[in-house]
C-alpha cells in the first residue's frame, strides 16, 4: 500500500487551506471505508490523507426545533444516525437505510458524508436523503454554497464539489402532516452487501388521509447516479392511495429505471423489482402513516 | 451406559481464548529472521502462447532478489495427474497460471517488480465448457494429452440396469447442473520455505495433509538435484480449510524454489484476491440422473451420467466422482446402479476437494429426483425414502458394510421437527433430503492411517502428539477427550501437539471426515498401552491384580475399594526416580482395516457410515423469486458425540456453506475469467443471514468407532442444496434444476408455469 503522510487539520477553514496548498496530492478522509480501500488497490495513490473527522460539532443529527429541519452534520457516522431517535421515529426511511449499510463496524467509523461524496449508484444514504428533498451545504476556498442533493450526484463517482470543496452538512426540509417513508435495500444477503436495487418511496396525504399531496420515489442502481422516478410521483400526486394505485406508479417507475446487466443483477429481473418494491414502499409508507395517526 | 467424565462433554475448543485474543499464529503472523517476501505473476489470458518474458527491468529494481520463469526452474510436476507445473512454460491454460516469481525484501517490491516483467503473448482460442471441450474439433487444453477428455475411467454398473428399467412401475429422468463454488477460508493461504546450510527444507504452510505435502516437497527437491535430503512440514494455525489444502500448490513450489535460489527463507501469502481466483473451486458439474421404483416404491435402479469442468490442470478434485459413487450406489438401498463420469480440460480454473468431495453435488441430484421420483409415483416423499431407508447390516451394491444406521431415525425426526405439509400457508413448504457419508475413516490412499505419541511427564500430565491435522474442527479438543477420559485425567492435563513432521507421526490428512474416527482411534490405542504399563505398576504398590484397576480423578484405584488409590503424578514419579528409573511413553498407529476401491470400485471403503436427514421450512416470495428459510433441522447418526458443542458446530457451520451453495454463492466466470473475486461480490452468507437451525443428534455406537463415535466434518453441508429445492417446489411448485436457486431463476420458473397454466 502506498505510504502518505496524514494531516489533521481543527477547523472546516485549515482542513481547506490544507487541500488548497496540496491540490491534487491531497485527499479528504473521513472513516476511510472507501478511501483507504481505494488507495490499498491502486485506484488513487495521494500523497496526504486531510482528516475530517476530529472536526468539532459533528457528533449527531440535529432537529431544529423552530424550523423543523433536520441538520446532519457530514462526518456524522452512519451509526450515531442509526441510534438517533430523532431519525428512527420520525425519518424512518433514513433508519431504513442507514441500518442496513455494510456491518456494525463499518458504521462505527464510515460517515454519511463520505457515503455521499463517493457518489456511487449504489450509495443507501444517498437515496433516502433524495426522497426527503434534503438539501446539501458545501464549503470551499469562496465560501459556502447550497445544492439540492437531488442535483448533487453527476455520474459514477461524480459529485457537484468543485475542487478543495467539502460537503459538510445535510438539511432536510421539514416534513408535511400525514408523511410516510420507506426505504428497502435488496440485495442477496443481510450484510456486507451491495443493493441490487435501492428503493426509496415517500408519500404526504391530504387531510382525508386518502388522496396523496405529495410523492417521492427514488432509485439506487437503477441509473449511473441515483434517480427520482418523476413521472411515478407526478402519477400518484392528487390520486387515492391504493395497492391498485401504487402497483401501477410501481410500472411507471420501472419503465423510467435505465437499469442494465451487471454480474450483480440483471437488468429485466431489476426492472421488475422497481415495480414490485415502489407498490411495496409505497404500501409501507402508508402503514407508518397510519401508525403516526394512532 | 458408562459413567463418563471428558467424552461427551461440551468442553470449548481448547485454542479458543488465544484465537479470540489474538495469541495463536497465523502464516501471516510468522517471520523468520531475513525473511524475503515472494509474489506471482499470473497469466493476462485464459489460454495463450508465452512468446517472450523480460525480466531485465524488474531485475533492476532495488530490493529485488531473485525473479523465476518457467526457464529458470527444473521440472516439478504436482499434481494427483502430474501435469502442472509451478511456473508454466511454452504457453498459459488458465488466467491462475503462474508465469513468473519475484522475491524480495519486502512485499510491496516484489508487487512493484512484477509490474515491470514484460511478458508477450499470443492469444489461442480457449474453450470454457466442458461439453463444447469434449467435441472433436476443440482446442485442446493439453495438446500432449490428445483429448480433453481425462483418462480416469470413472464407470460402475452393478445388478442390470437395463432389464430395470423395463420393470420399472415409475422413472424420472432429469438434467441437473452445479457451478463453482470456493472454501471462503478466512486465513488467506500461504507458506514460508527455508533450507539450511545442508539444503534440508523447512516448510510452514497451510495443510490439511502434512504428511503427504511432505512426500510432495521431497519429489520437487529431487527434482531440483537434491536427493536425500529431509523436509520438515510445520504447518502454523489454520484459518479455514474444508478441503481447499488437501493437495500442494504453486505458491508452495515457488516458496522453496525462491527460497532456494536466495537462500533466504521466503514467505509467500496471499491477498483476498488471490484467494478467490488463484485458489480451487468446487467441480462445476452437470448431471443426468434417471431413478424408478416399482409399484411398491421400491427403488429399482439408478442411472447416472456426469460431465465434470476440471479446468486447467488436476487436482485431487478429479478424484471426486468416487465419492459421488458412495451416495449413487449407496443412499438408499438400489439393487441396479449404473454410473459414469467424466472431467474435461477447460480453461476454467481447476477444482479441488471441498467438503463433501463430490458427495453435495451427486446428492442435490439424487434427492432433487427421489422427491420428483415420489410425485411421480404418488408416495409421499419421505415414505418413499421411509420403503427405500438403509439398515444395520446391509451391504450396498458397492460392498459398503453399513454396520450401523440411525436413518429412519433422522428421518422420522426431521419430519416431527418440521410437521406433516397441510395444511398449507401460501408460499410455504418443507423439504427434505438425506446423506450417506464415509464415518470410519476412507481408505483413497495406500494407507488411511494416524499415529499417536503419548509421553508422560513427572506429575501426570500429558504430551500428546498426534498426526492429525486441527485446522479449526477441534482435532485437537477430540483427541485430547478420549485420552483423558481413558486415563482418568482432566482434559486440560492434556497438551496436543500436532502438525510438525519432525515431532508427529504420520497421518494421511485431515480429509474424508476421517479424523475423529481414525486419530481418536490411534489416540485411544496409545492411551491403552499407557494405562495398560500404569495398571502394571500400580499393581505392584497397592498389591492388587491389574484387572480391578480403574483411572478416575487423576488416580489409579481398585475398583471396588476407591480407597485403595495411587495418585497418577506419584506413581509415575516412584518409577522414573527409582534404579533402573523408567518413564512413561507410548506409540500407537492406527489403520482401520477397511478397502481401498477395486477395479470395479467395489470395496468397504469405510469401517462405517454416517447417516443423516435434512429438512428446511421456506418461504417463497413469489413477485421477487427470494426464498426465505423459516426453519432448518439437520438430524445426524454420528456414532457418538465425543463434543457435542464442536458436533454442534461443525454442522451449523456445515448447513451455512451447505445454504450459500443452494442459494446465494457462484464464482462468476466470463470466458475463465473470475469476475467476482471479493467477498462483496461472492455472496458467502454472513452471521445476520443465519437462519434457525436445529442440529439433533443419534448415537448408535458404532462398535469401531472410538467411544462409539463416527465423522462429522463434511456432512452438514451435504443434503442442504436438495431439502431446499425440495422445500421450494413443496411451496410453489416450481422445480429448479440448477445451483445456485437464485430469486432470478425463481422467478424465471414462476413465469414460466404461469404462461404454462394460462
């Protein structure tokens, strides 16, 4: 493995100031459960490691109280958001995913982060975090900028961060009254795996609690970058919510999957199960509204 | 029953705490002093000609010792059919072939300074199936051989298969196929080759087969000009090896040819990587299997024919259709048997043994067809393997001697376990499939002999050396078991040393689910001869014949008058420390006196037999294709359970890898090339994919096992792939053919029967 000196900046500012000084030389690292793979097997060879992780303030998911947001900082690891009340009870699609993410010691150190930044169309943070309408906050050498996180993935292993940029912050917008979530990794086994398929669905009711304000349907693997199944959710929006209603949003949001063959799936079988599991979501979205209702 | 104080007993794996702290030593944790570090360079194609090597950059690099070709080194040929060698010259067979060895004084250089060896091919066209292999017109893996086709004629037919079939009240005649599938051992494989000034060799590796890796390493010295010389084989703790270290590699060939040219000692392990694609699989086969009974559900005949892909060269794996032959001759009593198998060069990569040798692919077949057997005929599938079930006392079409038999028993078990099928939840069904497995020991090899040394020491403790291999399973815990319950001793007086070929007796290997059986035989027959001389000199001083002596507790005492005693440590010490002192010793081999195979592969290959049924609840989603396993009962006659935890054990961890093989793992080959070789990709089941197993176990006592006690180690992972195929069509009647069931084919079968329905 090729050796690198390792840098442990004390503030967002000097970890920057770091980068910009080494330029391409340098690589942020937070867990390191993709960038010290990556440097083991050659793929990147950089001569410094900037360390995020000893950054203060970045130690669980905040709810803003008079907002109702929801800040996660980015070097939060996924496992102090799998034990965050605050997520398991009221974004329970995120706990869907977070839970389910390689083993309990890879939670310990990986952070949602560095699951976002490493921009694979794999990534189970990355999913329920779209469905959710998060936002994401950046800092660099010009100073900070919000991008919708939706927006944020530009290919396999792409991300909208410009250079010395990191991505600090995630936002989620305040959640509409009747709001369900959902989100299933389905892959081959329980643990240590990659999904086959992610599938996140996210559904506000109108007061009748039948007819759907709002829908959300997002898609892990199905696409280089994770996707929004726009013309599923523009189906279900102002419709009853129904097995019968879901199954077809469930084949609209398949024929919008750009799914292909890989050795870890084959594209017709996942086209087939974006059908399936959007209506499954869906069904689970309504289930925990009504559970909220009790 | 006797009154017992070791055997039986749940007593944890005595290198338990040091493996769980870190203490015992791998071949990753062993250097020796100016130890070099030895990588390979494998080939860039599945079949090519070697035009060129230049080596002169690498060469150049400083820190690098010694760079091997295939020019560089005699001619070793390993191998059960001789036809590998340990770097390949003139042209590569398979993308595992070594093409080129660097050593150097740390891992990174050598990694560096194969990157700079410059090798120029030219690419042949490969063939990757072994049915396209054995047509007329193909490549030919082995231009030398003239076919592709190995001439090992694997072939019985026993009774009148024919006149059978027209008999015959109901047949089934299916297609089935298996595919690749590997060890996943934990400890990656590796050695250290080290020679002294005298050219004697001192090799650790991991292997299950010391004694005969041994004879191995000696023929390549001789080949290397050394004759005469010893080889000393130690072989470090073991992470893993379920048949994966039954046969010596390359890497260990290389070890002691870079090891010798530097006369350094040189270490070579492996990466993850190249743990998954330079290390064997097991066979990829497809089978055509035709079964019928009469109209009383007597099995009449058995018809089976098999292509096996071996790959690139042979291995032991070749060998694996004569084990297939124990469950096609001898799972279940059928009078006509006819069976023929054939292993084709491919430029696959090579099989090798894996826990079962043969017996979990020839069994997914076997029980896949008896359930089909049993719709067909209308019986319910486990009264048709109730009419057809083994007994004690008979002898199979392959003269196997079925002393004792516990299948009816794990039958009706595993059926009161899972409860008769109705009625039925939808999506739901039970299956079940049984095993016939070699308990006594297997006679492959001119001997199926283990040797035991029991040497006493001053205080009544033991220092046991024996030739069997631990390599996880608790060898070690078994053998120490029987001795100290045979001499009265605590399990903890004791010490098992195994695996040195300079300080243990010989042994064949830790294979065949023969240790138990045979090491704990020879271990009980050393243990005799000490307790025999002890009863001696205790006669002597409490002045009362041997024949009313008893051992318990650490003392020797007359049986009906305990008070009568002689502490052990005193006794002995009395002996050493008197005129002409003596101390305690004692030898023992142990050879079993069971068959090799004729010609006509007829023989009792084993002193016994292992029995056993298993039964898996599942659960088929039927919109994804994914099965679910509710509940898994895995019922064994075992003889004796000499540890029912490490029993436990070794078949919970058997009905996982038996659970990966029928649903989840497959090495993926595109054109010989491995496309999956990680552990993200290889879909080995991990701790939160265990399902609810239950392990029931029936000890019948076999008379020739120690303490009762019959092999355990391969069986778990035996009838898994069929009682959940079985269990599958039960739930949706869908019928899949091919390892592994994947929620893919699932569906595929479902679509299929709908449009077939509608």
């Amino acid at each position: 493995m090729k050796q690198f000196a390792y840098l442990v900046p004390r503030s967002l500012d000097e970890a920057i100031s770091f980068h910009e000084a080494h330029g391409d030389r340098a690589k942020y690292v937070a867990g390191g459960t993709d960038v010290l793979v990556k440097i083991k097997e050659g793929k990147i060879l950089p001569d410094y490691l900037i360390s995020l992780k000893h950054i203060l303030g970045q130690d669980r998911p905040l709810l803003n109280q008079e907002t109702g947001e929801l800040y996660i900082g980015s070097f939060v690891t996924h496992r102090m958001i799998e034990k965050s009340a605050i997520v398991r009870i009221h974004y329970p699609i995120l706990h869907d995913a977070i839970r389910n993410i390689g083993s309990v010691q890879i939670r310990n150190v990986a952070t949602i982060g560095g699951n976002l930044v490493n921009a694979v169309p794999s990534a189970d943070g990355a999913i329920p975090l779209i469905t959710l309408d998060a936002t994401a906050n950046i800092q660099g050498p010009k100073g900070e900028r919000s991008v919708d996180l939706a927006r944020f993935f530009l290919g396999p292993g792409l991300c909208d961060l410009e250079r010395s940029e990191i991505l600090i912050e995630i936002v989620v917008p305040p959640l509409l009254l009747r709001t369900g979530s959902a989100y299933i990794k389905f892959g081959r086994r329980e643990a240590m795996e990659l999904p086959m398929l992610g599938v996140g669905v996210l559904l506000s009711l109108g007061e009748s609690s039948v007819t759907c304000v709002k829908a959300r349907i997002c898609l892990g693997v199905a696409a280089p970058t994770p996707i929004r199944a726009l013309e599923a959710e523009a189906f279900l929006v102002g419709k009853p919510i129904d097995g019968g209603t879901l199954e077809k949003a469930g084949k609209i949001a398949a024929k919008e999957s750009r799914v292909r063959d890989s050795i870890r799936g084959v594209a017709w079988y996942r086209r087939e199960m974006v059908g399936v599991l959007v209506k499954r979501m869906g069904l689970k979205c309504m289930e925990r509204i009504k559970k909220l209702a009790q | 029953m006797q009154d017992l104080k070791a055997v039986g007993k749940r007593i944890p794996k005595i290198d338990a705490v040091d493996k769980a702290t870190g203490r015992v030593e791998y071949i990753q944790d062993i250097k020796l002093a100016g130890m070099l570090h030895g990588k390979i360079l494998y080939s860039k194609y599945p079949h090519a000609r070697i035009v060129n090597i230049d080596t002169s950059k690498a060469k150049q690099l400083t820190g690098v010792r010694a760079i091997l070709t295939g020019k560089d080194i005699p001619e070793i040929k390993f191998g059960v059919y001789k036809d590998n060698r340990p770097l390949k010259t003139g042209k590569v067979r398979s993308y595992r072939d070594e093409v080129a060895a660097v050593a150097a004084i740390d891992p990174e250089i050598a990694q560096e300074a194969l990157s700079l060896i410059k090798v120029t091919y030219e690419a042949l066209p490969g063939i990757f199936d072994p049915e396209a292999a054995m047509k007329e017109d193909a490549p030919l893996v082995h231009e030398e051989h003239k076919t592709n086709i190995l001439k090992m004629p694997w072939k019985l037919h026993y009774g009148d298969v024919e006149t059978a079939k027209k008999e015959t009240a109901y047949m089934v005649e299916n297609r089935f196929s298996t595919t690749w599938v590997t060890h996943c051992c934990l400890g990656t494989s590796g050695a250290i080759a080290q020679f002294d000034n005298t050219n004697n060799l001192t090799i650790y590796t991991n292997t299950q087969i010391p004694s005969l890796a041994q004879k191995d390493f000696l023929s390549a010295l001789k080949a290397m000009g050394l004759r005469d010389k010893r080889v000393r084989v130690i072989k470090p703790c073991i992470g893993g090896g379920f048949g994966s270290k039954l046969d010596t590699y390359a890497y260990e060939y290389l070890s002691i040819l870079l090891a010798f040219h530097t006369r350094k000692p040189v270490k070579i392990v492996f990466g993850r990587e190249e743990e998954f694609f330079a290390t064997s699989t097991r066979q990829p086969t497809i089978m055509d299997v035709a079964q019928g009974c009469d109209k009383n559900g007597k099995l009449l005949f058995r018809d089976i024919s098999m292509v096996l892909d071996n790959g690139a060269y042979t291995s032991w794996g070749a060998t694996t259709p004569s084990v297939m032959m124990m469950p096609i001759t001898s799972l279940y009593r059928v009078p006509n048997v006819r069976y023929e198998a054939m292993c084709v060069y491919t430029n696959n990569t090579y099989s090798q043994a894996m826990r079962g040798y043969g017996n979990p692919q020839a069994t997914f077949a076997i029980e896949s067809s008896m359930d089909m057997l049993a719709e067909t005929s209308g019986f319910d599938p486990m009264e048709l393997r109730r009419i057809n079930a083994n007994q004690a006392g008979d002898v199979s079409p392959q003269d196997f001697q079925i002393t004792t038999c516990g299948l009816d028993q794990c039958i009706d078990e595993v059926e009161k376990r899972l409860g008769k099928k109705t009625p039925k939840e939808k999506g739901v069904g039970v299956g079940f499939a049984s095993l016939i497995h070699v308990g006594g020991g297997a006679r492959v090899y001119k001997s199926d002999g283990c040797g035991t040394i029991i040497k006493m020491d001053d205080y009544g403790k033991i220092n046991l050396f024996t030739g069997a291999t631990d390599m996880g399973q608790g060898a070690d815990n078994m053998v120490a078991q029987i001795v100290a319950e045979e001499l009265g001793l605590d399990v903890a007086d004791v010490h098992v040393i195994h695996s040195d070929t300079d300080v243990c007796p010989w042994d064949v290997g830790a294979h065949a689910s023969r240790t138990t059986f045979v090491a704990g035989n020879s271990a009980l027959g050393a243990a005799k001869k000490i307790k025999a001389r002890i009863f001696d000199m205790a006669s002597k001083q409490l002045e009362a014949p041997p024949e009313i002596l008893v051992m318990a507790n650490r003392m020797v005492m007359v049986k009906e008058d305990p008070k009568k005693r002689l502490e052990i440590g005193k006794l002995l010490r009395k002996f050493h420390f008197s005129t002409n002192g003596e101390m305690l010793m004692a030898e023992y081999f142990y050879d079993p006196e069971n068959e090799n195979l004729g010609r006509d592969f007829k023989g009792n290959t084993s002193m016994t037999y292992t029995f056993g049924t298993h039964g898996a609840r599942v659960k088929v989603d039927e919109e994804t294709g994914k099965v679910q396993i509710l509940k898994y009962v895995a019922a064994h006659d075992i003889g004796r359970a000499i540890n029912p935890i490490l029993l436990e054990g070794q078949v919970y961890g058997g009905v996982m890898m038996g659970i990966g093989y029928a649903l989840t793992e497959q090495i993926i080959h595109e054109k010989g090339e491995i496309m999956n070789p990680n552990f993200r990709d290889y879909k080995i089941l991990t701790i939160k994919d265990v399902v609810p197993i239950e392990a029931p176990v029936f000890e019948t006592f076999d008379k020739d096992g120690p303490y009762g006690a019959k092999g355990i180690g391969e069986p778990g992972c035996v009838p898994t792939a069929p009682a959940i195929a079985n269990a599958i069509y039960d739930a949706i009647g869908v019928r899949i053919k091919d390892l592994p069931i994947t929620p893919e084919r699932v569906l595929t079968a479902i679509k299929a029967k709908k449009k077939l329905e509608s």
